[in-house]
C-alpha cells in the first residue's frame, strides 16, 4: 500500500504543479485553509484516490461515484471545491511549504497504515 500511497501522491502533485504553472497563484486566498487542516484534507483526498484506484473499470468511469467522495471531504472540511482549488493553488506556488506539506500526509497515511496493519 505504501508504494500505492507514493505513485498516488507523485501523479497528484505533478497534476497540481502543471495546473499551477497555467495560472500562477500570489494572492492568499480569502478563505485560506491552514496548513494542518490541508493536511488532514489531503489524507482523505489521497484516500480516496486510492479508493478510486481499488473499484472496479466501470464504477471509476461514473463521474459521480468520485463526485460523491469529494462532496463528502468538502462537507466534512465545511469547503466547496472552489475553496480547495484555490487553496491547492496558492500551496503549489511555495514549493517548500507544500513539500512540508506533503511530508506531513504521508507521516499520517503511514500511521494510518500501520494501525490498520496491527489489527486482525
């Protein structure tokens, strides 16, 4: 699972760095997520990308059923997807920050990981 984890977060962050260098973002956004929040938002975005890559051919070609997902993390965050893309934008134009950033999701989805792995 953790070699899943790594090429999940090395395609994502590449997706985010090409579409950051489209539009660099410098302003900080009017509803800036802190970063520990960013966090535990990107653990369950990585989950469930991971989820995704789990379901069956047909189920990850339904837009909704990764729709449903992501509503899912918006209304727990209580943000919309514009919120976290602007968000994702502005973290991706400081390298080190969203490195740091990164550093810390992986730190928890390694915990994560480990716990499920100790119990039956």
């Amino acid at each position: 699972m953790h070699k899943t984890l790594s090429y999940i977060l090395l395609i994502t962050m590449a997706f985010l760095i090409q579409c950051s260098s489209e539009k660099p973002a410098t302003d900080i956004p009017e509803e800036l997520i802190p970063d520990s929040l960013m966090v535990e938002i990107l653990c369950d975005v990585y989950l469930v990308e991971g989820l995704m890559l789990q379901l069956s051919y047909q189920d990850r070609k339904r837009p909704e059923v990764g729709k449903y997902y992501y509503q899912y993390i918006y209304k727990k965050y209580g943000i919309n997807k514009e919120i976290f893309m602007e968000n994702m934008t502005y973290y991706t134009t400081d390298v080190k920050r969203l490195d740091a950033l990164h550093d810390k999701v992986i730190a928890k989805l390694s915990r994560i990981e480990s716990s499920s792995d100790s119990q039956p």
